[in-house]
C-alpha cells in the first residue's frame, strides 16, 4: 500500500523541524544565494546534504529559478536507503508532507512516466526514508510556491538504463513547463584538497552535458588513489538521467554556479568532507560557463539549521 502523502523523515535533522524557523532559514538562504546569471533552467544540479551544510549551494541552485514560470518539478534522487535496488521508482501518491505544509504530486505526469518507461515501477520503498527529494521540497515551496512535483528515485547507475530513463522523461516533459533537478552531492570523505580536485572535474563535466564525459571524469577521478574517497558522486544516476532529459528538453548550456564542501562551513572536519555544487543547464549559447570553479566557495553568513 503506498502513503497518499508522505510524511517528513529528516525535519529536525537536516533542516528545521518548526515551520516559521524553516521558511526563514530558506529565506535567508535564497537571499544570500548569488543571483540569476543566465537563461530560465531547464536542469537544475543541486545537493542534499544538511542546511548548514550545503544550503546556501543548493540556494545558488534553486536562486536561478526562483520566479520563473514552471508548471512541474522533476526531482531526482539517487537511492540512499534500500539495499538492492537497482530501479527508477516513481512515486504514486498524492503528495510529500514538510512543516510547511504538502507539496503535491502530478500524479498524471507520474502515471505518463511509468507508461513511457517499462523499466519505471511504481515501488513507494525507496521513497520512505530518502532524504534526497525531502531537503529539495522547502525550496520549492519557497522559491516556486504552488508547483506540483514529479518525485523519482533513480537507483541504476547503467549508463543506458539511465539514458533510456531521461528520454522517457524528457517526453513526458515535451508540453510543460517543466524544470528537471538532479539531486546530488559530489565527493564523499577524502581530505579537504582532494575534494576540491575531483569536485572540479565533475562538475566541469556536468556543465558541459556530456554523459560519457562524466562518465570518464567520475572513472577517472575514483581510479586517482584519494585517500577517503568513496564516492565522486552519490547522485551519479540521476545526474546521467538528467543530462539526456535536459538535452532533449533543449539545454545547449551548462553553468557552474557555486560550490564548497563540508570543510568550509565552521563545524567542517577539512580531513573528511564532503563536495557539493550548482549547476543550471539552459538553452543558452551553446558551451560551458566554468568560471564559477575559479571563484571562492560560497559560503555562508550566519547558521540556518542542520546532517551532513
């Protein structure tokens, strides 16, 4: 039986549990974020770690929409919780609960997506738990108040399973207004320079929209030897499904907005952190927008809430 609405799992933990303290740290994140600096998103890359972590990159993100007209948000996560499962899951229900109230589902575009896509099942599981998709749903309230979601946990890291999912979903999306966000951190625990080196090249790869490119620079960047190192990419699935959604949907150009890692916020540990960064993918002149990587990490002014 899957919940007709889905309760919050991580209020309290990885972001503020009380909703006026929630809907200000969102403020305050949205108005430190650096402002639009390109064409209205069709692809946003975004984190998901705690708020005091990496809220003010995921603001950077989310900033770029904020007041654009879009009719749905696709939110793709990558599967943290259920082990073994290797799927694209689309969520049924009606909706996901915050404590600023429930963000609601399309559930015409989910049914659309589970016939477009064989390999889709409807399967609530991996959704339970997932924090992923929950850290995303106060920005959209916020910076896209009123706009139904379209939640999916993308648990296939096969290139052409994830290929054969952006394409589908790229169709479902052909006549909306649609904005597609890749939920995902970068670099898991390698040391403070490390993160930064294979940060850089996985984002450049990104901004680029090019799959086998991140592909290659994932590959490359785990065969570097970093000490730590677990992961380059925990999002990497929905990141390969949205860089084929995001093409076929008309995006030309990738920009990198921002980015840090856990190091650089006061509480960080600088010998095990973890990498995050924004990217917008626009139908902008056709390119790659990299200087963001040149410039200081973005970092936050204050403390807005709490998980790393």
């Amino acid at each position: 039986m899957r919940p007709a609405v889905r309760s919050p799992v991580v209020a309290g933990t990885f972001y503020p549990a009380e909703p006026k303290r929630l809907e200000a740290t969102v403020k305050t994140l949205l108005a430190q974020a650096l402002p639009p600096r390109s064409e209205r998103p069709i692809a946003l890359v975004v984190p998901h770690a705690g708020y005091v972590y990496s809220g003010l990159i995921a603001a950077d993100g989310w900033r770029q929409a904020e007041g654009q007209r879009y009719d749905l948000v696709a939110l793709l996560a990558p599967n943290h919780t259920v082990a073994r499962f290797a799927g694209v899951a689309v969520f049924l229900g009606d909706g996901f609960r915050t404590p600023l109230g429930v963000v609601p589902v399309d559930e015409a575009a989910a049914a659309a997506l589970l016939a477009a896509d064989p390999g889709c099942s409807s399967d609530p599981l991996p959704h339970e738990h997932e924090h992923a998709i929950e850290v995303q749903l106060p920005f959209v309230q916020v910076a896209l108040p009123g706009v139904p979601i379209l939640p999916v946990v993308v648990g296939s890291e096969d290139p052409d399973r994830c290929a054969r999912f952006g394409a589908a979903l790229a169709g479902v999306l052909a006549h909306r207004r649609a904005l597609v966000v890749s939920s995902s951190d970068l670099s898991h625990y390698p040391a403070y320079d490390d993160a930064v080196a294979s940060d850089r090249a996985v984002l450049a790869a990104i901004a680029r929209l090019d799959p086998e490119g991140l592909l290659r620079a994932l590959d490359a960047a785990e065969r570097a030897g970093r000490p730590g190192l677990s992961t380059c990419a925990c999002g990497a699935a929905p990141l390969l499904a949205t860089l084929t959604a995001a093409r076929a949907l008309g995006a030309t150009r990738g920009a990198v907005v921002s980015h840090a890692n856990s190091g650089d916020v006061p509480a960080g540990d600088r010998d095990r952190v973890v990498g995050y960064g924004a990217v917008t993918l626009t139908a902008g002149e056709p390119g790659a927008d990299l200087s963001a990587l040149d410039e200081p990490p973005h970092v936050l002014h204050g403390h807005p809430g709490e998980g790393r």
